[in-house]
C-alpha cells in the first residue's frame, strides 16, 4: 500500500510562459501547478533532485505529498497527477499535483506485476501481457504501488483476467473483470517449410533413357495436315 507520506517544500513561480520554464529547467528547477479542491492554482518550481528522491521512495508516485509552499505553514496533503517527460532524455520537465482529503476515495493507475514463471512457457509456449495497468479507487492512503499477479498455474492455452485476481481490502477494481484481459500463454509459432517449387525448365525434364511422346519433339510437323505431299511446296 501506499501508506507513505513525504513533505515535499516548492517555491512559488510568478512568471509563466516557455521562456521562464526553460529558464528555470536550465537551473535545475522542474515547473509545476498545485490545483486545489475549489481552489486557485498554484504555479511552483521544485529542486529536480528534490523531486525525484519523493517520486522513487517506496510508493513510487503514489506516494503522498505534504506541500508546503515557501514562506507558508500550511501543509497540502497532495498526489502526483500528471507528469511530461522529455522526448529524448525521459527526465520529468512539469508536474501537475492535486490537493486531496485523505478520508476521501479517488481513482488512480496502478501497475499489473506478472510474478513466477507459467507452466505454458515452461512447455514452449508464448507469454503475452495484455494490460500492464489497471484503474482502481480507495482512499489516498491505500493505493496500492502495484499488484502483483500470480502466473504459475497458466498453461497453454490459458487466459488471465481481471476477474481471476484476488480482491484487495478497501480496493476497488473499476475495469471490467471479464472483458479485461490481463496476460494470455499461446502455442508456440512452428514454421512450417516452404514446400519445394521446380525451377524453370526442371518440369519435362526426362529421366535417362525415357524417350520422348509420339508427336512431341520439337519442331515437330503433323504430316496428315494438309494437301501437299513433306517436302515439298504446292504451286
């Protein structure tokens, strides 16, 4: 379960635009935006360093954040909701954070973990994970890191989903059960052999001595076609 709660203190940033952003990245600062329960936005900048050792404690980016805002007292008990990564490096360049109450449910992505080996693929066959997330709800604190499923007991041949997955006290599945696939072990591919194609000219070809039909040497005339006698020309 989540369960853990990590104080996280940002600054509050004045100027927005592309500008000041890149500016601010080239400083070591990740922009961000604190949105409220029916409250103003608050636009913040967070030490990069600062920001992943919250996001790569033991709940991951479940975890939940006090946010104390620079120069305030007050404690905003906030989760990750989204984040942009550079195409090229796959750091964290902005981060959207959502005040909650912690006596209040709400929904998030949590990751599907495939634990032990299938029997299938011990057999030969193909292990395939179809859904690597799911959505759930349960209060902020019991968000789950990540569940983990046991495939073991899967042959060839066998669907898993949703539905075969053990409830979680206080967890909540919102997919549905039967129609979510989360992992299949298929036969193993065999390839089959490309059936032997005779080369141009092979088809006719007579084994030694075998002599040729009556009619089908080339060049071969049909003498009964015809008036004039062979070899000879009508005129």
């Amino acid at each position: 379960m989540a369960g853990e709660r990590i104080k996280l203190e940002v600054a509050e940033r004045e100027t927005r635009g592309s500008a000041n952003t890149r500016r601010l990245r080239k400083e070591g600062l990740i922009p961000g935006v604190l949105y409220g329960r029916g409250k103003t936005p608050h636009a913040f900048c967070v030490p990069e360093r600062e920001l992943r050792r919250v996001l790569t404690g033991s709940s991951g980016l479940h975890a939940i954040l006090d946010v104390v805002l620079e120069g305030q007292k007050t404690t905003h008990a906030s989760i990750l909701k989204d984040y942009q990564q550079d195409a090229i490096t796959g750091r964290i360049v902005h981060i959207d954070l959502h005040e909650v109450r912690l006596d209040q449910p709400i929904q998030a992505q949590v990751v599907i973990e495939l634990v032990g080996e299938s029997a299938g693929t011990k057999e030969g066959g193909v292990l395939s994970q179809v859904s690597r997330e799911i959505n759930v709800e349960a209060l902020p604190m019991e968000i789950p890191e990540r569940i983990e499923v046991d495939i073991s007991e899967m042959n060839i041949g066998d669907t898993l989903r949703l539905a075969d997955v053990a409830k979680q006290e206080g967890v909540t599945f919102l997919d549905d059960p039967e129609e979510t696939v989360l992992a299949t072990v298929t036969p193993p591919t065999v390839e089959e052999e490309p059936e032997e194609v005779l080369e141009e000219g092979e088809e006719g070809e007579l084994a030694e001595g075998e002599e040729a039909p009556e009619g089908a040497a080339e060049g071969e005339t049909d003498s009964s076609s015809g008036d004039g006698e062979p070899g000879t020309t009508e005129g």
